[in-house]
C-alpha cells in the first residue's frame, strides 16, 4: 500500500477518536459546571458559553503558530503533540473541583489542539494532487462521525458512570490517537532551517493567487458561522413547529443530527467529483445550494419538513469544507501548506465563536425563522466572493492556455 493511504487510513481513525472524543462532554458540560458549584441558571448558561467558546479563542490564536512549527518540524510530531496534550487536559477536567479551574484547563485544550487541522495537513502534502478531493473528503467523515457519534456516547456513558468518568475515557480515547499515530504514522520530512522560515508576509507572497487562499478562509469562517448559527435556536425552533409533541429532545437530536448523516455519505463522492471538474464548480455549487437551502427553513410548517430540509442541506454541507482544502492543496506550495492550514483553522475557529452568538442575537430580537435568512445573507456574500475567485482562476488558465 502507498504510504500516503496507509497514513490517511490511520489519520482517520485518529481524527475519528478526536472527534467523539471532544464531543463526548458536550451533552453534560451544564451539568458539570452545576457540579463544580454554580447553581444560579443565568450563571450556568454563562459559565458553559465560556468555557466552550474559550477553546476556539485559544485555538484561533494558536492554529498559526502550530502551523508554522508543522512547516519547520514536520507534521507527524505536531499531531503527537495535540494528541497527547489535549488527553492530558481531558483527564485533569475530571480532576478539577471549581469552575475556574476547568475554564482554566478548557484554556489550555485550545492551547493544544490542532490534531485534525493537522492531519489534513499531512495528507495534503503527501496526496498526489489529482487525488485531493477524494483523500480529503473521505478525512472529512472522520470527524463528521465523531460529532454524531461523540454526543450519544458521551450522553450514555454520563448516565451509567456519571459525569468525572466521562473525561477519563475521553483522554483515554485522545491517548489512543497519540499512540495510533506514534507507531503508524510515517512522514518523510525535510525540516526547513530557521534562517529559511518565511514570514507572514512572505508565506503570501510566495502563494501565486493570495486573493483566493483569502477568499477560502472567509469561506470556511462563513461556512463554521452558517452551520454554527442554528445551534443556540433549533431545538426551541422545533418545540414551536411541533407544538404539544412530548418528545422534543429526541425529535430535536434528530434534526440536529440528519445533516451530519448526509455529509457523511455525501463526501467522499463529492471530493472525488470534484478532482473530476475541479473544486472550485464544487464549492460554487454547494454554496448556491447551501444558500437556496436555507430559505424555506424559515418557513417550514413541522419538524418533518425541517428534518428533510436539513438532510439535503448536509449534502451540500459535505463538499464545503473538503473543497475548501482540495483548493488550498491545489494553490499552495507544500513548504507553507502547515502554516495555510494553520491559517484557515483559525478562521473556523473564529466562525464557530461568531455563529452562536449571530443566531442568538437574530432570535432574540426578531424570532427564530430569521435566523435562517440571516445566514441566508451571509452565504449569498460569499457566493458573490467564490463567483469572482472562479471566473478569475479560469481566466487566468485560459491566458496560460493561450
């Protein structure tokens, strides 16, 4: 087998365990911080934002940093430093006996996370590039599976072990990534000495079309704000649609999960269309799609036809971001490739802060409908960016071709 599918087979597994791993927490974290001592509602609502969404600040913050030492060290070691100091942070969470103390180490998971921006980045320098699509739109399903699957387990493990044991098996998850990684994954890499290291500014210019590399970190912050937006609103969305129905959580994980379910199966197909006629077709495509999507959300009369809806929205969902980083792939040259994906990690750390906070705002003071317009809004600016970006790269191919 080539050693660049025998890494992305065991990457997946890697960004597999990541990803149920970090979201086995999120169906308790209010019920842990009550736990730690915090009983007042108002405060355990506060308490929870902030201790989600100070990761993703610490994250953004960091993504670049890590991505420059990926540049100068090599990928395979900045993957063994996420894995083992977001399992070290896990385990001391469930050590923890004040709510400062566990924003405190949410902190320091941000501070070393980067597992799955990292694996992309690995397989985007090994990938022969005619293959990105696939390779990256399969990688893509790892965490996409973790995200489904992370929540349910973590939801049952809470109720049968309780809340602390829960943490332990996730960093024990996270070690197996850590370890899964040290003895399978292999990587030939040249260091790139520190006198060479480029600069910021040098990383941009050294791209051939910085314009566009922009353009698709706007995209997967708006894409991370569009996906992201609904979260706070949708299961009292469905509560209003399904009036005096008793079973509102069930029904609510459901449409919270359908879109999940179709990226899964959408992916790797559409990654593999889209080495056919170009990423770019695909990402335009999507976004339209994506846009179109979701304006009769806000109009939709039951949950049935949200949950349907939602569905054919994670099949446009699926060749968003794998297209986004097939054309990072494709418009970068592989000795910055650590630094870009650093770059574009931190503008989708940076959409899912923005998006909550969006859709709460758009409820509160115009109702839960609007909020799907609203983002309907935000996709229609980046499809007018993306249209631009796509006439410009194909007439830029058609001068070469002359």
């Amino acid at each position: 087998m080539e050693n660049w599918k025998k890494n992305l087979y065991v990457v997946w597994v890697g960004c597999f365990l990541t990803g149920t791993g970090l979201n086995l927490i999120m169906p308790f974290l209010p019920l842990y911080i009550e736990e730690l001592g915090v009983h007042n509602p108002d405060q355990v609502s506060m308490w929870s934002g902030i201790a989600l969404s100070s990761t993703f600040l610490v994250s953004a913050i960091m993504s670049p940093i890590w991505g420059k030492l990926a540049d100068q060290k090599g990928r395979r070691i900045m993957l063994l430093r996420a894995a083992l100091g977001m399992a070290i942070a896990m385990i001391l969470m469930g050590l923890v006996s004040n709510v400062y103390q566990f924003v405190g180490l949410r902190l320091l998971m941000g501070v070393f996370s980067g597992y799955i921006s990292t694996a992309n980045a690995l397989v985007a320098t090994q990938v022969p590039r005619h293959r990105s699509g696939w390779a990256l739109g399969a990688l893509s399903t790892a965490a996409v599976s973790g995200v489904l699957i992370g929540p349910l387990i973590g939801g049952a493990l809470s109720d049968t072990f309780g809340v602390r044991p829960v943490f332990y098996i996730t960093g024990a998850l996270l070690l197996g990534s850590f370890f899964l990684t040290l003895f399978f994954v292999k990587e030939k890499f040249t260091p790139v000495e520190k006198k060479e290291m480029r600069s910021g500014k040098e990383v941009f210019l050294a791209l051939k079309n910085p314009g566009l590399i922009i353009s698709l970190f706007i995209t997967t912050m708006m894409i991370q704000i569009a996906s992201n937006s609904v979260n706070p609103i949708l299961t009292l969305y469905v509560r209003d649609l399904a009036g005096n129905a008793q079973n509102i959580a069930f029904i609510s994980g459901m449409i919270a999960s359908v879109p999940g379910v179709a990226a899964l199966i959408a992916a790797p197909r559409l990654g593999r269309w889209g080495d056919r006629i170009g990423s770019e077709r695909i990402l335009l495509g999507a976004l339209i799609g994506s846009m179109l999507l979701q304006i009769p959300m806000a109009f939709a009369q039951n949950p049935l036809q949200l949950g349907i809806l939602r569905f054919l929205l994670g099949l446009t969902d699926g060749a968003l971001l794998p297209a986004v980083q097939s054309l990072l792939t494709k418009n970068t040259p592989r000795e910055v490739s650590g630094r870009i994906f650093g770059y574009n990690q931190s503008f989708q750390y940076i959409g899912n802060v923005i998006g909550p906070l969006v859709g709460s705002s758009v409820a509160a003071h115009f109702g839960y409908g609007d909020v799907f317009l609203v983002v309907a809004g935000f996709i229609f600016i980046n499809v007018l960016i993306s249209f631009y970006f796509n006439r410009k790269m194909h007439r830029e191919k058609g001068n070469h071709a002359n």
